[in-house]
C-alpha cells in the first residue's frame, strides 16, 4: 500500500469499530423487519448510509481526481441503503452499499462505444480488478433471437469476463447498436473481509473503475470538441 493510502485510511481507523457494530446491526434486521420499530430502523439506515457517506469520502480524497463528484443522494434497496456517487466531469454513476454478500461497489461503463480505442492498459486494469475483489461484469445487453441463435457458440461461452466484454462489443457494433451497453461492472468483498483490508482494496477499486470510465469519456470529450 503506498503511503498516501496508509495515512488516509489511518485517519479514519479509530472509527472503525464503530461503524462494524453499526454495520452488524443494521444487518441483523433482515429476516425480523416487522419486529423492528419503525424509528429503529430509521435510525439505523441513517446512520449506516451516514457511514458509506464517509467512506465515498475516503474515495474522493484519496483519488484527488480533477472531477466533483456528488455523493448527496442514496436508494434504499432490500438489504439496505446504497449510496450514489455521480461525477460531475464524466457523468459515470458510481454505487456503494452492503447486501447479504458483503460490500460493494458497482458502476456501468458509459461511452462503451469507444471500447475500440481503449489501449491494453484498460483491460489490465480489470484484471487488476479481479485480482484486489471478487468482481465480475453482470451482462444486461440483450440481443434479439435471430442473433443469439446465429451466435450460439459465442453466447456458450460464460468463463471469460474479458471475452463477454468484447463479444457484448463487437456484436453491438455489427448489429448497429445506437447505444452499446457492456454490462455492470461489479465488485465486492465478503464479510470476512479486514475492514482495514476492504477500505484499501475498495479505494483502490474506485479510483481504477473511475480510470475505466474516464478512459471512455476523454475519447467523447475529444470527438465533441472537434464538431
């Protein structure tokens, strides 16, 4: 971990405690909602959505991105708040929260279109992905019958996250696809996680999916310029 990481994180380390017991007590209400108070479980989604808050901070300030980001909104899913991070600059949507699997962070590629103009250092950065958090690309590019049925043995194949990325691209393009969609890009790290652990890995995580979708966006900055 380089030091700027190590500081930043030391910070807020003495909270930690705090924000776990927070965590796990948000967590238990699941499966007994209706026994919890409604000003219980009130307070407990504040006070867990004020952690992500906080957390989303730790991401801002240790990229030092020339961007703004607004982190003031959040959902309230099934097994909890999920905090939105929206970049001013690049207009990507970043979400974080805690489901039943443990923490996560998860976004979708915007401007996927200029997938062809990406150098092999994108795609290093998702193995880089794989190898700091369980991530994964959850497809949601749906193609018509006649297309998948022409390209059973390309749809058969569901071991790859790199090859689903390219074939969700290229099959785009030449089904001349206004608007490309890759799939979710989605990471997230168990409970058994060290909390230290997981503040590190998921710092590193944001600032390199921002990496990705500032990647896509400079190409559609540079074109919009030109016009």
């Amino acid at each position: 971990m380089d030091k700027k990481l190590n500081k930043l994180i030391d910070s807020e380390a003495g909270n930690f405690y705090d924000w776990i017991k927070i965590i796990n007590e948000h967590n238990s209400m699941f499966g007994r909602i209706s026994e919890i108070p409604k000003d219980k479980y009130d307070e407990l989604t504040y006070k867990t959505s004020d952690i992500l808050g906080k957390i989303s901070n730790l991401y801002i300030k240790y990229g030092a991105f020339k961007d703004n980001f607004d982190n003031s909104k959040m959902y309230v899913q099934i097994y909890g708040p999920e905090l939105i991070i929206k970049s001013e600059k690049t207009t990507s949507v970043y979400y974080i929260g805690f489901d039943n699997k443990g923490f996560y962070i998860r976004t979708h590629m915007k401007y996927s279109e200029n997938l062809r103009h990406m150098s092999d250092k994108f795609y290093e950065d998702i193995f880089y992905l794989m190898d700091i958090g369980n991530f994964d690309i959850k497809e949601n590019e749906f193609y018509s019958g006649e297309i998948v049925s022409n390209n059973k043995d390309l749809f058969s194949n569901n071991k790859s996250k790199i090859f689903k990325l390219l074939r969700n691209y290229i099959i785009g393009k030449v089904a001349s696809e206004k608007y490309i969609i890759l799939g979710e890009f989605n990471i997230h790290w168990n409970y058994k996680t060290d909390f230290y652990t997981l503040m590190e890995n998921s710092c590193l995580a944001f600032q390199t999916l921002y990496r990705l979708n500032y990647s896509l966006w400079k190409i559609h900055d540079l074109e919009t310029k030109k016009t």
